[in-house]
C-alpha cells in the first residue's frame, strides 16, 4: 500500500535546464506521476504540446489526472522510451525542443510494496515496470543459471560477492523456488562476510537493483533512446537526464561525449577552431542537488543531471 507523497527530484534544475519555449514541443520519457511533466506543462501555450511516455499503466492514472488540471494539449503515451523514435514518427512529430529523463525507480514503484522493487517489505518477487511483459525477477532468480546470475549482479550492481550469492541461489532453489523478496534478501544476508552485514546499507541493495534493471534492460532501452531522443532534436532544443546510480550516468556521459566531441584522425592537420560543433554541454560539471534538498528527500541524494544543447 502507497502512502508517501510524490517528490519529483531536481525539479527547478531540469525546468531550468529545458530552457522551455511556450510554444514548444517537449518529451516527458518517464511522466511517473507527473511531478516533473506538470510543471513543463505549466509553461507552454495552447501552442505548444507534452508528450509523455509511461510504460506503467497502474500508474497512468496518477499522472493523467495532475495534468489534465493544468491543461489538455498533451499526450500519453503508454510505451516504453525506447519505441521514442518510432512513437514520435506515428504521431507525426519530426523535432521537438526539450527530452526530459528521470530514470530509475520512481516512488510509485518502491511506496507499492506488491510490485517487489523493496527489500524492507515482503512481497512478490516481481519488478516489473511493465506488468505486461512476461520476465519477471522471479522468473531470472529462478531460471537463470549461475553464470548468468553472476553476471547480472555483477555488471549491473557492482557486487563483490556475485559469485557467493548466485551459487547460494542455486542451491536454494533446487528445494523449493524462490518467491519472495524476503526470501531473496535472506539469501543475500547469508551470503555475505559478516563486516558486510554490520553496514548502515542492506546488503541486498546491489543485487536487488541489478536484477531492476536485468528485468526492465534499463541500460540497454536508455542507450537506444537517448541516441534517437538527441537526433530529434531542433536547433537550441535540449536533452535533460537524471540518473541515479554510476551505471546509468556512465552512459549518459559517453553519449553526451560523443556528440559534443566528434572523434577527429590523429593525423589529420585540423585546428580547434576549424571543428564544426553541432551540440554543446549546457553544464561542463554534473548537477546534484542541494543538501537542502536531500534533506527533504533522501531519495535525491544519489542524483545527477546532465543536459546537452543542439547549436
């Protein structure tokens, strides 16, 4: 049951950093329950249009109702980001002004506690953004062979102890399936050193966001998209991204890069001068939030927001 009240992170920052026009177009990847959508919204004109795709139809709803307050010229799009390309095609949308992503697990998804994404409360193994696709964390925890539940944690955690935890997986298993996120996050426990357990931090923490993203191929859907997201962009339009962990921001990083900084011959005589830029990086560092604001919310803490501009 949901009982925590939405805090849309780095709010002002992305708003600020969309540079929004009132007759602009604008994508909304991750509308959730529209704290950020809402105030894009607020800036546009009976000219300008929000697009907003949202992959969750339980939390639709959510999202429709706060911005049908504030105006009608937007559109839902129940899909995941990575069909941005061939939705904005359908609809008939060649460019747009402004992308925002907010990544991650919104609060919709950790405050219900039956959609399995936490580990301090007993549910269904699940994590499904999408409750319409078939894989599930139950089906990876209970099917997937040990190298790749190794592998899994590993690469998409950052776990040392990958190896430990899925062979304790496997042998788990093997006398009855593993159904629960209490019954994972055991496993979890008793898989690790004891100085490991003593942390402030769940242990489970790494290995309960790897198999997030192993379910959802969050990576992989995030370099699709921003890829298509940045070429429909119009001149002086922007990308805004919010990630939430190391893995994500990486990608953001390179592909921001490999706009900004067009790979050149080592041997062709060309000066810095000559370079013809198409994109530039609105912010050289990253944007985190405030302290004033991590102390509202906790979940801001790991934030970071990267914005690029098409010249």
């Amino acid at each position: 049951m949901r009982d925590a009240q939405h805090i849309p992170v780095l709010l002002k920052e992305a708003i600020t950093g969309l540079n929004i026009k009132p007759s602009g177009i604008y994508i909304d990847c991750t509308m959730g329950e529209a704290g950020h959508a809402s105030e894009i919204l607020k800036r546009l004109t009976a000219g300008g249009h929000l697009y907003c795709f949202e992959q969750d139809l339980d939390v639709i709803p959510l999202g429709r109702d706060r911005l049908t307050k504030i105006g009608a010229n937007f559109t839902i799009i129940p899909e995941n980001f990575v069909n941005l390309r061939t939705k904005m095609k359908e609809l008939g949308v060649g460019q747009v002004d402004g992308v925002l992503y907010d990544l991650g697990v919104s609060s919709f998804h950790f405050d219900t506690a039956e959609r399995g994404f936490s580990y301090h409360a007993d549910s269904s193994l699940d994590m499904r953004m999408d409750r319409r696709q078939k894989v599930s964390a139950y089906d990876i925890v209970n099917n997937y062979t040990y190298d790749q539940l190794k592998d899994i944690f590993f690469r998409y955690g950052e776990e040392r102890f990958s190896a430990q935890i899925a062979r304790r997986i496997i042998s788990t298993r093997e006398k009855e399936p593993i159904a629960t996120t209490a019954e994972l996050a055991d496993i979890v426990l008793k898989s690790v050193p004891s100085y490991v357990r003593r942390r402030d931090s769940h242990p489970a923490k790494k290995v309960f966001q790897a198999l997030r993203i192993a379910v959802n191929n969050e990576l992989e859907n995030l370099e699709v998209s921003l890829n298509d997201s940045i070429t429909l962009l119009g001149k002086g339009g922007r990308t805004v991204v919010i990630s939430f962990h190391s893995l994500e921001d990486r990608i953001v990083k390179q592909i921001y890069r490999n706009y900004t900084e067009p790979a050149i011959p080592k041997d062709l005589p060309v000066r810095e001068k000559d370079i013809i830029r198409k994109y530039r990086l609105v912010n050289r560092r990253v944007i985190v939030p405030t302290e004033m604001e991590i102390s509202v919310n906790r979940r801001a803490r790991s934030a970071k927001m990267r914005i690029l501009e098409k010249l």
